[in-house]
C-alpha cells in the first residue's frame, strides 16, 4: 500500500541505517514505484511528502560521499514523478507538506527539471495566501 512505502522508506531514514543498506533500499523502492503507473496517484499527500522528504534525505550527497555513488537515477525519477503528482494535489498538502518536497527537492540538486519548477512556482504561489498558517520551521525549509 501507499501507506506502508511510505512508513518504510521514511523509517529507513530515520533509523540512520549505513548508506551501503539504505541507499540501495531507496533505488529499490524506487525502482518498484516507477514500474507502477498511476502508482503516486494512490498516495495521500503526507504520503508524497513524507515519501520525498526520506528518500531525499537517505540519497544526499553526505549519503553518496560516504556510498561513493552518485544521485541513483531511479531515485531522480521518482523524485521528478512527485513533483508533479504533487503538483496536482497542491490545494491538499500541508505547510509542512510543501516545505518538505520542496527541501526535498531541493536536497536531491533536482530544480533545474521543469516539472519540480512548477511545484516549487505553484507551491510558492500557493502558500503566499496562506503563509500566516505555515509554523516556522515549515517557512525556513521552503
């Protein structure tokens, strides 16, 4: 389910496992995400935002120093395909939802790709509306 990706991969990153066991369980994850079409479609948003945020921060580039890899490809494309199913489900993501894809993307050195351009440009017009909601850590990672 959506749910437990999620729970898995963000609670390989919060268990600080070595990257040589958590990278790879990224890529493969990934990997399985990619397969599946309309598979981010399932997730709610805390999902894609909790989802991001741990991949991101497993596969950083203190993670691939010391793996002595580069970002996994897999890694970047499923990144690439939450930020556009982010895109769409942009009204129902939390402050700290956005603030998390975008630190996320922003970890994974992938803003130069149009489609998490847009996240970040509708997010940013997005929460200018509402930017009295967001707590301030939300405010610090955007």
């Amino acid at each position: 389910t959506p749910q437990g990706f999620a729970n898995s991969v963000w609670a390989v990153a919060k268990l600080r496992l070595a990257p040589i066991v958590a990278v790879p369980f990224c890529v493969d994850a990934a990997t399985y995400a990619n397969a599946e079409a309309g598979y981010l479609k399932r997730f709610l948003p805390q999902e894609l935002s909790m989802t991001i945020w741990a991949m991101a921060r497993v596969v950083s580039l203190k993670a691939r120093t010391k793996a002595g890899n580069a970002r996994p490809p897999e890694v970047e494309q499923f990144a690439l395909s939450v930020a556009d199913e982010a895109s769409r489900k942009l009204a129902e993501l939390s402050p700290q939802g956005l603030s998390n894809i975008a630190w996320a993307m922003a970890t994974l050195k992938i803003t130069r790709h149009a489609s998490v351009r847009h996240f970040i440009l509708a997010a940013a017009a997005a929460s200018a509306i509402r930017l009295n909601a967001f707590p301030p850590q939300a405010i610090a990672n955007f």
